[in-house]
C-alpha cells in the first residue's frame, strides 16, 4: 500500500528527550549510587591536582585480591575441560544448582542441619538479595542494620517498598533502621522498633566488622518467630570466623527453620568475586501467612528468572568444599585476617579506636564525632590512601570509616607507614 510503514514515521518533536517509556518511578527514588562516584570523584580531583603524588593505596573497595588457589583453580579448570568433550558435555543444567554440589554444601557447611533439596545454588549472594526482593515484592516492609551492605535497601527501594529518603535524616520511608553502634555492641534493640515482614541481618558485617554472638542470634530469631517476621540472614564473611563457638549461620541457632532464609557465597571464602557463585538456603519450614513455603516461590524465581549457576563454576565449587579446598580457604583467610590485624593495630597506633577486624575483614574507625567525608579525604591527601567513608552504608555510618583487609599485604603494611607517619 501506499501508506507508510510505521517505524520510518518520524514525529516532529523538538523537546523530547527520549522514548516513550516512563521511567519506573522507584528508580527515581534512589540516592545511594552517590557512594563509590563520590570516592572516585574525590580521588581523581587529588590525582589532578597532585599528578606526581606516590601511587595511592586503595582500602577501600571490599573486593578479593588474592588469586584463587590451585586446588580450587583445578575444579574450574576441570569443569572447563569437560565441556569439550563428548561424554563430558551438559548444557542447561537444573536451575537450583547440580545435586553434588547441593549435597556438598549441607554436608560440609551445614553439617546435614540443611537438606540438599533446601540449597539454591546461584551465581553470587547479592543476585540472590536481587531475587528474594523480586520474591517479596513491594508489599512488605524491609528492616536493615544502619549501618549495611547498600544493596538491601537499594532493592527494598527498587522493587517498590519504601516511599522518598527523607533529605534530613537520609533514611527511607517504609524502611526500618535498625541503629547498630557501639553502645549497644552493633546489636539492635529489636524490642523498640517498629514491625518489619523482612529482616536484613549480617555478620560478620559489612561494613562494622561487627560479630553477632550466639546470644544475639537467638534473640533475634525469636523475635522473628514471635512477631512473624522472617529473617534474611546474610553469612557471605562466614569463613572469617576463627573464635570458637561464634556460629557461622543461623541455622546453628534452635528455631531458625521456621523464620531465616540465610544467603552466601564463595565470593570471599575463595576469591570467587569475578568467578560468581553463591547460594540460598531456605528451609522448607519457612512458610508465608497463607501457608505456601516460602522455598517454592524461590523456586519459581530460581526457575523462572535464573537459568542454572555455570557448570564449570560449580565444579570449582566442588573443589572448594572437598578437603583440599577447605584447607586452602583457611590459608586465605588467614591472610585476611592478618591484614586485618595489621590494619586494626596500626590505626590504632595512630590513637583511633577501631571495632571489628578480628572474625572480620572490616575494620570500623571511630573518629568520635568527626565528619566520615572528612577524615577521608584528609587521609586521602595526608596519605594518599582511599578509605571508604562510613556514611556511605547508610546514616548510622556517620562518624566511622571502614578499612577493607582485601588488599594485598604490602600495601596494607605501607598504608599503616604512611598513616602513622601523618596521623599519629
Ligand atoms: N553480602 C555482603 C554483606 C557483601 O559485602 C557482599 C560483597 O561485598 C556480598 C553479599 C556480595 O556477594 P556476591 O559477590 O556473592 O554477590
């Protein structure tokens, strides 16, 4: 015909700035990406004005530095190999993980407490975080530690659950803060706080280090118990825990499989940050009000909107929990944690107070009172060494910076020189 097609129609619209898709409103409402492009911005302004300053040490960032051990490596590398041949080959594979590895990680890391069938084997805890948010939906309210890891409160917002950030307290409508500082040992008063349907709780914790004892793990499960909350309870620094009888998940604790979802990941555990694999284990006592188990819409998530962690990362994951590989997590961690040693005593040294750094690769800097932006760029200037300012976990961070052991050893040891030599 003689019309024209509809895609060489052109509108005539000067003022349009874009399609006709509205934007999804809760994306309007986040604020927190300011964290990260406020470092880099502040770090590259320095280097601009200072370009032959010595090279600047990064503490920032929590990522891994060290590389993957070789025991760990060859379950990678073998699962890689396999694909290439005949008999080896497997495509799709079942969305909730392998059944070795699910097996694998009940035996070694639950010791059976967890059921096989109760582990979802996924590429990583904060896609995982992304997902159970995608499960919950936007009618239930979220509770986090203030300070946390950003991404809890950030897909609280985006999946639609919370209202603005009040500009003057920096907190979200619909969200509940739970205040975690020094003076109630990085434990939450849970008794004084509004409800929540959700509960975001991590430990050892990113960013305070702080390490929930026994004690406290179990009063926080039976308040989820009594008021019908479940507990997301976040373990990704799990292996960081040397001192006896400290539990390294919930499901040590006696009433967790009726109220926690606990999710990790072998990110830290096995410099596995690039490689991705995590996992999700909800008991199948985990129910909503209406009685359907919670697992089963994970599930549907799992099978729906994930397609299966890579075969060949699972089978690193294979070797990371046999004997071989369990020692070599062991001796990363240690290597952490000496870090974290070396980091704790030295800004110490300089008369801070620190919490955290021992059971944690965080080290929490109390600078009493002192604006966290601040402290971090007089260090940056002063030492050229990038911390990351507490306030950027949310405004209970305020007044705290966080030093990260993921760095390599020396630059650790040369950042406590250059520290004590500007700040003691
Ligand atoms: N949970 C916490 C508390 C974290 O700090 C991090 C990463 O820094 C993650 C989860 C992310 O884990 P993954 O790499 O498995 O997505």
């Amino acid at each position: 015909s003689s019309r024209p097609r509809a895609s060489t129609r052109m509108v005539a619209t000067p003022d349009k700035v874009g399609t006709g898709v509205k934007r999804n409103e809760n994306f309007a409402k986040l604020k927190a990406g300011y964290l990260f492009p406020g470092i880099a911005k502040r770090r590259n302004a320095y280097l601009e004005a200072n370009p032959d300053c010595r090279p600047i040490i990064s503490l920032g960032i929590g990522d891994t530095t060290q590389p993957i051990p070789p025991h760990i490596l060859s379950g990678l590398v073998g699962g890689a190999k396999t694909l290439g041949t005949k008999e080896g080959y497997t495509g799709y594979g079942a969305e909730q993980g392998k059944a070795d590895i699910r097996e694998k990680i009940s035996e070694k890391l639950y010791n059976g407490l967890i059921k096989p069938d109760e582990v979802f084997v996924s590429d990583g805890a904060k896609c995982d975080i992304g997902r159970l948010q995608m499960m919950f939906g936007s009618g239930v309210v979220s509770a986090v530690q203030d300070p946390s890891y950003p991404v809890y409160v950030d897909t609280s917002v985006m999946v639609g659950q919370t209202g603005e950030v009040n500009e003057e307290t920096m907190q979200y409508d619909n969200i509940v803060y739970m205040p975690c500082k020094p003076s109630n040992d990085f434990f939450p008063d849970l008794k004084a706080l509004p409800h929540a349907d959700v509960i975001y709780f991590c430990s050892p914790n990113n960013p305070t280090g702080a390490v929930a004892t026994r004690e406290q793990l179990e009063a926080l499960v039976a308040h989820a118990n009594a008021k019908g909350s479940i507990v997301v309870f976040d373990a990704a620094y799990a292996p960081f825990i040397r001192t006896p009888g400290v539990p390294k998940s919930i499901f040590e604790i006696e009433g967790s499989r009726t109220c926690c979802i606990e999710v990790n990941s072998f990110s830290k555990y096995a410099g596995f940050t690039g490689a991705r694999l995590g996992w999700t284990v909800i008991p199948n006592e985990v129910k909503f009000s209406d009685g359907t188990p919670v697992r089963n819409d994970f599930n549907r998530v799992m099978t729906t909107a994930f397609n299966g962690a890579s075969n060949i990362v699972q089978s690193g994951g294979m070797t990371c929990l046999d004997d071989e590989g369990m020692a070599e997590i062991d001796t990363l961690m240690d290597y952490y944690l000496e870090n974290a040693k070396i980091l704790k005593e030295g800004i110490e040294s300089c008369g801070f107070k620190s919490h955290g750094g021992k059971d944690a690769p965080y080290v929490y800097v109390d600078l009493e009172g002192k604006a966290s932006w601040d402290v971090f760029s007089e260090i940056l200037e002063k030492a050229q060494v990038v911390t990351i300012p507490g306030a950027g976990f949310g405004p209970g961070g305020e007044g705290f910076l966080r030093l990260s052991a993921f760095a390599p050893r020396e630059s650790c040891v040369e950042a406590v020189e250059r520290l004590r030599a500007v700040l003691a």
